[in-house]
C-alpha cells in the first residue's frame, strides 16, 4: 500500500486500514429495547446521567466514570469549571430540579418520585482525582441515589493495584496512560494492573451481587472488529426539526459565529459499534450499551481500549459510541489555578474546544437556560435515535 504522506494523511490511512466495514446492517440490530443502559467518562458521564434522568423510563442502568453532578454547572461555564471540575463552593444536590423538570414534561415522568425504568448505577471516582476532584464526584454519588432511590455501586479502586490514587480517566487492563496523574496523558485511558472499570460496571448493571470474575473478560479482540457507523443522518435528522444551537466562534472579536461543527451540535459524522459475535445472529435481542468518551479523547481509542467490549460477550451486550468531532483542545486546567472568571458567561459565543459533551450548556441561546438538561436538548436528541436504530424501538 502507498505509504501515508504527512500527519493527516497517516491518521487517515490508519483510520482505513482499522475499520472493518460491518456486516450492512450499521445500527439495524435488533437490540432488546427494554434492556438499554448507559455510561461515559468524565463529560461523557454528565452526559450518561443527564441522558438517563431525561429518559429514566426506557434507561434501566447509568455508569458514571470520573463524573459530576447533574445540574452541577447550572448552565454556567464558570460554575462548571470553578465548582464542578474544582469543588470551590458548596455543591447542592439538585433532586428537587429533577423533580420540578418531570413534573413540567421537560423529562420523563416519576412515579411516587422516582424513576420507572431506572434503578441500577454505578460510580467509580478515584480519590486523588485532579480534574474532577472527589467533592463533585460525591455530588453525583449522592444525586444518583436520591434521584433512582437505590445507592450506587460505588468504586474508588484499591491499594493492591494502585487504582485508588489513579488519575482522571477510565481504569482498563488495555489502558494506555499511567495509573497515576503524571502529565503525559493521551489517551485518559489508564491501567492499574487488573483494575476494570467497563467490567465491574458491566457487573452492577447486569448482575449485581454476583463476584467479579475477571475470567469472563474476552481479551484480544481485534480493533478490526469495532466498526463504524454513520452518526450524519442522524445528525441531520435532529437538525431538521429546528434545534436552535449558540455560536461557536468569534470574527474580528465581536461577530458571533456557528461553525459546520456547531451546526451538528459539535458531533462527528461517525461513531462506532461493537457487536459481539452472539449478538450478530437475527433475533439475538441482546441487551445495547451506549458509551460516551470524554473531553480530548480520540473516540476510536476509546472504543477498543476502554474495556467495554471485552464484556460485551459475557454480557450479550452490544455497544456503541456515539462521538463528540475533536478540535483543537486547550492545556490541562489546574485546580490549584486561580478561579476562572465569570466574565466567561457574558461572551457572546459558546466555545467547546476540547471535544466535551453538553453538560453545561454551550449549544443553549440566551432564551434556553436548561435545554440541554432535558428530552430537547440536541446531543440528546441524536443518541436517543441512535438507540432507536439499534433497538428498532
């Protein structure tokens, strides 16, 4: 094969020779509708939990990775870096706005307050966690279980491995980054040893109480066999039913802007999916995950490497990665950084550079405070489709 010219060109030629096209069914996989759960990483777990407490009569299970808590932010990009991410005021446990939302139809319904699918979760958070440090993770604890009315399984890794004093990222036995923060992060997929947070969280929503037995974990499985699925029409789909998205962008400093990215609600063209072998067969009816990557990951690392799809088989399981389209992301933020201002909130542009999904309200205008909290918000519209495809549903 021609040899890959130029950075660009090297990803692109990687990018082709690792997917495998898939049997032509892409989504169409007739997935068991009733059996739908859901997870992400760190903004992909604000994501998982917004998208859950907005669809908690079809979610029955949510995995929340280095996370926040719901309504953490409240619409305000300051907030979420200052309080979310750092912990620097008291954070509320924002149950009775959860409530307020399914009463007024913004969500779905409660029944006697409480959720009529949803009932398992799962959290895992590292105590020494430097992005998201351990206050906001205990907020998101605590919502999960004031808001299912069940406590989460919660994991904070352990002394054997070292995944107690793990950095931000996802824990997986192919993880590529340290286990502890040391600066050199690319991929926030890390390894602590046997640490395995895809397969105990695979283990609180599917089988709880049972032992975790790692022997159950399908290794080696070729990158070839995560495919590719076109997000694009679903995109479109959402677009042309009128979501109002905010500007992206700045010209000359004051000219507010949508870029193509923010005219699809800042998502990628493709996503990805995983369907373990005793899924692909006509009437599997196997259960579907939904899997959300954070902010600065490239998705497919995410897809091969974060460990779902090492379960997917024990599980009978299929999973899929709906993706954020990368741009060019900023440093590392620091907590020990002074406080961000809060004239970030009165810029006349929504930025999102590092690849993030809404979990404090960039694609909202000034008239929609909470949309992205709710069954209208725009990424949520386009996963709920895609586990439509999936389910059939």
């Amino acid at each position: 094969m021609r040899r890959c010219l130029g950075t660009l060109l090297a990803i692109l030629c990687l990018g082709l020779n690792s997917v495998r096209a898939d049997d032509g069914l892409g989504l169409k996989r007739g997935g068991n509708p009733s059996n739908v759960t859901i997870s992400g990483l760190s903004s992909g777990a604000a994501m998982a939990v917004q998208y859950a407490v907005a669809h908690s009569s079809s979610i029955v299970g949510i995995g929340s990775v280095a996370g926040v808590g719901w309504d953490c932010a409240d619409g305000s990009l300051s907030r979420a870096l200052n309080d979310c991410l750092c912990g620097r005021h008291a954070l509320k446990t924002k149950i009775d706005a959860a409530r307020q939302m399914a009463a007024s139809g913004k969500i779905d319904a409660l029944v006697s307050g409480k959720p009529q699918a949803l009932t398992r979760s799962y959290a895992f958070h590292s105590p020494v966690d430097m992005t998201v440090v351990k206050k906001s993770g205990q907020a998101n604890i605590d919502f999960l279980n004031a808001f299912i009315g069940d406590e989460p399984t919660v994991d904070g890794g352990n002394p054997a491995d070292g995944s107690d004093q793990a950095g931000h990222g996802i824990i997986s036995p192919d993880g590529t980054d340290a286990c502890r923060f040391d600066g050199n992060e690319k991929t926030y997929i890390r390894r602590c040893g046997a640490e395995d947070n895809a397969g105990k969280m695979f283990l609180a929503l599917y089988d709880p109480g049972a032992a975790f037995d790692p022997s159950k974990r399908v290794n080696n499985i070729p990158d070839s066999e995560v495919w590719q699925f076109d997000q694009q029409h679903l995109i479109d789909q959402v677009k042309a039913g009128g979501s109002q998205v905010a500007p992206d962008e700045s010209w000359f400093g004051w000219w507010p802007y949508r870029s193509s990215r923010r005219k699809n609600f800042d998502m990628a063209a493709k996503g990805y999916i995983y369907v373990p072998p005793s899924c692909r067969s006509s009437g599997s009816a196997c259960r579907v995950h939904i899997a959300l990557h954070g902010c600065k990951q490239n998705v497919r690392d995410f897809a091969t490497r974060a460990g779902y799809n090492n379960w997917a088989e024990h599980y009978k399981t299929i999973v899929v990665y709906p993706a954020i389209a990368p741009n060019i992301p900023l440093p590392d933020a620091s907590c020990q950084a002074p406080p961000v201002d809060g004239s970030l909130d009165s810029l006349s542009f929504e930025p999102n550079p590092n690849g993030c999904w809404d979990w404090w309200g960039y694609l909202d205008t000034a008239g929609q405070k909470d949309r992205y909290l709710t069954k209208a918000a725009p990424q949520t519209l386009v996963i709920e489709r895609i586990i439509g495809e999936v389910t059939g549903r």
